[in-house]
C-alpha cells in the first residue's frame, strides 16, 4: 500500500482570442479495490462554473461552458490516493462485460495484427490472467515504445504495423490480442510517478473481477498507479474534450506528477 | 374496387394537387455531385385504400411490435438479459454499429426509445402483409400524406362525402401528445438541421400542425444540467422535449461527432441527467439492423410472451450453419442483404450474379457470415397508378407510423410510395418514386 499525491496540469494556449468554448475533463480517479481516492481539488481558469457527472462507463467528469474571452485555457486537478489496497482492480459489473469483449474503434485488429496473433496462439496457456501476461511479454519483446511516431487517432493495426508506439499503443494491441481469446479486456487511463504523462494499460477480466497489466512496462498494475477512468479505447477515456469558436493555433502542455508521500508526514488525506 | 377509384371525382384534379404540393414547397432535397438539388415528389390521386378490418389487423401487429422493439432497446442498454439468455448472440449487438456504448445506463423519460417508428411492409400476392424494416431513428414521411389529404378535400370535398374514411389530420395530435408525455417541463421543440435537409419541408410543416417551436442547433443551449431556447430578446427558456430531426452522431459534439456544426454541446449530458427528453432517444439503430430483423419475432415471443401478428419476410441468417446451409442450396431464390448498407444499396438477387461473381460473393459470405443476411424475394401486389392518362400498375409499399405515449399509437393513415420505374422492386424517394395518400376505411 502507498500513500500518493498527483498533479494533473493541462494547459492550452491560443494563437487569437477564444469567445467561447465547451469542455469535458475526465480526470478524476476512479474509486476501486485497489484504490482510495482522498480530497481532490480542481482549479480551472478561466475560472467558470461546471457541472459534475458520470459517463456510460462511470467514469466521472466535469463539463461545462466558458463564454470569458481568452487566449489561455488550463485545469489542474490535485488530489491523495492510497493505492495497492487489492490486487483486484474491481467487481466485474455482469451486465457490461459483454461491451468489453468484442473489437471496437482503436483496438480492432485486421490482417497484420490478427498474423502475430496466430503466431502466439498456440504457445498461449490456459487461465485468461497468465495469456495476458504472456501477451504482454511478448509485445514487450517485439514492439519498440518509441514517443512521436503515432498520434490519439492510431489503431491498434496500424501501430504494430509500425512496430513502434506508446502506452496507448501497447494498450490497444494487446486489448486487440486479447479480444480474438474472446477474453473481455479493456483500455484504462491514469497516472504513475515519472511519467510527466499520463499513462494508459489494461484490465482483464477473470473470475469476478478485473485486474491491471500495463503492458508498456509489461508489469502487473502496482501499488503506485493511480487509476481515472475506464473505456473500450482511448476514445472512450479522452482526459479532455473541447469545442471552441476562434483561437487560431493552439499549442497544449501537459504536466503530471505523481509522488509518493512518505509515512512521516501526517497532512495527507 | 376498380369500378369506386375509376369513378372518383378526384382523379380529375390530380394536376392541381401537384401544383398544390409544388406552390406549399412539398419536396425533397437530394444532394448529388455535391450539387443540392431539390425535388418535388410526385403525387398519384388514386389512393391506397386499406379496409377497416385489414386495418385493425395491421394495428395490432403494429403495436406489438413497437412494444417488443422499446423493450428490446432498453434490455440492451440496460441488463441485456436478452443475450444472456441466448435468445440473440452477442455478435449481433455489440459489433454492429447501430450499438452505441454511451447509452448504457442512461434511462429516457418514463423508458421510451422508439418515440416515432416507420414501419415498412409490403403486401404480397399470396394477401399477406409483410414487414420489410423497421425504421427507429428519424423516420420521415408522415407530413407527405397529411397534406395530400388536405389538398385533395380542397379540390374534391365529395370524394370525400361519398367515401367513409378515417381522417388522417390528427397525425399532429398524436404527435403532440407523444410529445408532452415525455416532457420534462418547458418548451417542445423540433430540431431541423436546417432548410437543406432532405425533410425540411417535413420538419416546418409538422412544427407548424403541433404548435411546437422549429429551431436549430445555435437556438438552443445548456446551461448548469438545463437546456434552453434563446429567444429573440436573448432570454433562455427553459426546453423539456426535442424531436430531434438530426441524427445521433450530429446530435452533441461533446458526445458524439465532435466536427458536428448542427447539435448541440452537452445536450447529452443533460439527457443522461433526465432532465430532457430526446425523440427518438439516442441508440436506437441497434434494434433496426438488418441483422436484428431477423431477430423481431423471437423478441414478441421473449418480451411479450404472445406469437407475432405481422410477419417478416422469410429470412436466413448464415451465421448459423443451419441457415448458411440453405443459403448456398437456394442461392438463386434469395435476395442478400449487406447488413451495414441502408437506403437499396448493399442489396444482391442471387439469379442475377454472373457465375465468377457468385463464386465471389459465396467466398465473401463464407468468410464473413455475420455481414449478410438472405431473404426470400417476395412477390408483392401492384398498385394502380395514373401516368400521361393510363393506368399502369406498379411496385409500391407502406411506411406505416406508430407513435409511443402513455401507450402505442397507431396513425390511421400511412406514406404509400411507389416505383415509377416498372422493373424497379426499390420505392425509396430518393431514387425517383412517388407517392400515394393512404386511406383505411373508417367501416
């Protein structure tokens, strides 16, 4: 178990003058087995009000419309988490699992995807954890984690086909792989200390509940990750979401921190 | 029959109904090319005439129907007990694009789904009725007869003095009323994308009948979990119901297409909040596949626990080996069905294919079973329709219409449209057909 502290900081600066503009931010941990979710703070600025809900996937997220002229639009979501409570992620919601079993938006595969995956087919063994972790393995050894070479719009085919990606990358291949098991899996989105980022992985779904794999640093989801949101694909868990009249060009910075607090400090939570 | 229609008076008049319907702008706006053009839809005066016991035999099948599709929706969005119980496999759902993930867990005012249904059919030679699809999203056509009627009572009120028909002018309270059930308090609007959609004329002229306000996209705005009309004064009045006439993916940028121009942002949100309804509710095109189709009457008997009424046409699926067994030995009996085309595309007749193009097409259905279904070609009745002074018959089918308030509605009227090409099974307006008033007996 850890106690950690994150500092989620988004910032996007215009060329011209925005006149308006709607946002959604998914950027709220989730509370789960594995993890508590302690005092969250959210600042946004231009500083207007916002409504608060959840997704389809329960996923929470604020929303809402900013009619201030500005040139600068940030957030910063702060907050404690204790992690590393369980090693399940969460129960399995029966009713959803289904969703979360066939190919859908980023994560489907087609020929050059679906070749590798015959290819591990018959070396895979039997318990639905253990293939994962072993696809997992295997896309460590064979696709290069590489920064600038896929964007938020790349599938799962055509990052193998590039043979080189990011964490959102290895996540849709090996939901992909996972999917022609017919085992359900889907795409996470959080936070882990040293990324500057944030960070994206997998849960699988056996006996019950979920559990994590990230398969970029091809290990078991630990006790300093912190968990947001959940979907079939990165499409589902975009941390933000905007529509805007005017600004021009527009450049966006993206700062996340995650720190474990040691137990000598008693301020946290 | 003959004898009635070829004394009707209003046959005399059918020019000066065109014109009628011409002069009111009654058309619809096709884009070809790039280029919007706009057609006038052609009229023929000589109705489709449905007898009151046929009728009432229609509208239960109807209602029943309807009422299984709602279910249907909501099972799927919700608890999916449908497919846990195997009755349809998951395949069908959750790969087809009609299903649309955002709608789990998002309950629509008073569970409604399938506020306005267009249901096609056929009548077939044999004198029965079969479904060909159910259309749950933005079905248009309703507006076409209703102003037909109008104009012919104008230029012949003794036809309809001789003939005892239902009156199909009250589609717009049925409509209204449909309407106001759902509201969640304030205003009723019907979204238009706008004058260049292919029913706008439909849109102002149903906006117009129920008395709701016609807006677009830029007129309405969320606002803390509300949605409002910006009046003229730029005052926000608060919006409890949209009949929308715009599709999911252009309904809210924020939730759906995000290049969308015409919806709204967040209205989503605020519809997942319950504080709007939505007409249809978003989502529905997972119950009007042509793969689900297939699927209807085990649906009446799963939801409903009674036989269906109305049937389908005879329908294979060779998803399952059975059904793919019979596909290749009656290839050339069959008509396949691409289940992601819609509007006539996507559509095979089996004794048409060359012999390289069959061998093709089996290699394909093999490979993707899941993608086709095949179906009997049925051998529907003509109708009778006046072209340069001679009755010709020809191809035609009924878009009936079932609205779902407090409980099922169905409009005592319906759009007949007919193929004006004569070798042509495909009646769809956009692909030159023309249309027919409806009229079911009233005894």
């Amino acid at each position: 178990m850890k106690k950690l502290t994150f500092d989620y900081y988004m910032q996007i600066d215009y060329s011209e003058v925005v006149s308006s503009c709607h946002f959604t931010i998914k950027c709220l941990p989730k509370e789960t087995l594995r993890q508590r979710v302690g005092k969250v703070t959210i600042k946004l600025s231009p500083d207007v009000s916002y409504n608060a809900g959840t997704d389809s996937f329960g996923n929470g997220q604020i929303y809402g419309w900013d009619d201030v002229d500005h040139t600068t639009f940030s957030f910063r979501i702060t907050g404690d988490v204790c992690a590393g409570l369980d090693r399940r992620e969460e129960k399995i919601d029966e009713d959803m699992l289904a969703v979360f079993r066939h190919p859908h938006g980023l994560n489907r595969a087609e020929e050059a995807l679906s070749a590798y995956y015959e290819k591990l087919a018959g070396s895979l063994p039997a318990d639905a954890y253990e293939k994962a972790l072993f696809l997992s393995h295997s896309l460590h050894e064979d696709f290069v984690y590489e920064k600038g070479c896929t964007d938020v719009g790349t599938t799962a085919e055509e990052a193998w086909k590039l043979g080189h990606g990011v964490c959102q990358d290895y996540a849709h291949i090996l939901i992909a792989l996972l999917h022609m098991e017919k085992i359900p899996a889907r795409y996470v989105t959080g936070m882990i200390p040293g990324e500057g980022a944030s960070h994206a992985w997998v849960e699988i779904a056996k006996d019950g509940f979920w559990y994590g794999i990230d398969p970029t640093n091809d290990i078991p989801v630990g006790d300093n990750y912190i968990k947001i949101g959940e979907g079939r694909d990165a499409a589902d868990c975009l941390i933000n979401r905007g529509i805007m009249h005017g600004g021009g060009n527009q450049e966006q910075i993206v700062r996340v921190s995650v720190v474990e607090v040691s137990d000598g400090i008693t301020d946290v939570g | 029959m003959e004898e009635r229609i070829q004394r009707l008076d209003l046959l005399q008049h059918t020019d000066t109904v065109n014109e009628l319907l011409a002069r009111y702008g009654v058309k619809f706006g096709i884009y070809k090319n790039n280029v919007f053009k706009e057609q006038l839809f052609p009229f023929d005066a000589i109705p489709r005439i449905i007898e009151h016991e046929e009728f009432l035999f229609l509208e239960r099948g109807l209602k029943q129907r309807v009422m299984a599709l709602n279910l249907f929706i909501k099972d799927i969005y919700s608890k999916k007990q449908i497919v846990k119980d195997g009755i349809v496999p998951e395949d069908f759902i959750f790969a087809s694009s009609g299903y649309m993930a955002e709608c789990e867990n998002a309950l629509p005012p008073k569970g409604i789904y399938c506020h306005i249904s267009g249901i096609d059919l056929v009548k077939g030679k044999d004198g029965n009725w079969y479904i060909l699809e159910d259309n749950l999203r933005v079905p248009s056509g309703a507006s076409y007869p209703m102003i037909a009627r109008e104009l012919c009572r104008r230029s012949s009120p003794d036809t309809f003095h001789d003939n005892h028909l239902e009156d199909n002018r009250n589609y717009a309270d049925l409509l209204r009323r449909t309407m106001d059930y759902v509201n969640t308090g304030g205003h009723t609007v019907i979204l238009t994308p706008g004058r260049y959609n292919a029913a706008y004329f439909e849109h102002s002229y149903l906006a117009e009948k129920t008395g709701a306000h016609l807006v677009n996209g830029s007129e309405l705005r969320v606002k803390n979990d509300r949605l409002y009309y910006v009046s003229m004064d730029g005052s926000l009045e608060p919006v409890g119901a949209v009949y929308r006439r715009i599709s999911d993916d252009y309904l809210d940028p924020m939730n759906f297409r995000a290049d969308s121009l015409i919806g709204i942002p967040h209205i989503y949100d605020v519809f997942r909040k319950g504080n709007v309804a939505l007409l249809n509710a978003p989502g529905n095109g997972v119950a009007d596949d042509k793969g689900i189709y297939y699927f209807v009457p085990k649906m009446i008997r799963y939801y409903l626990d009674e036989e269906p009424i109305l049937s389908n046409a005879p329908t294979y699926l060779p998803f399952y080996e059975e059904d793919m067994q019979y596909v290749l030995e009656h290839f050339d009996d069959l008509v396949l069905k691409d289940v992601a085309e819609a509007g006539g595309y996507g559509v095979a007749f089996g004794n048409t294919m060359t012999k390289d193009r069959k061998e093709e097409f089996i290699a394909l259905l093999k490979k993707e079973p899941r993608r086709f279904i095949a179906q009997e070609v049925i051998d529907f009745q003509d109708l009778d329709i006046v072209e340069a002074g001679s009755v010709i018959p020809r191809k035609a089918d009924l878009r009936a219409f079932v609205l779902m308030a407090e409980e099922p509605l169905v409009w005592k009227s319906g759009l007949t449209r007919f193929s004006r090409n004569p070798d042509s099974f495909i009646v769809n307006s956009s692909q030159g057909g023309g249309f027919k008033d409806t009229w079911v007996l009233s005894q």
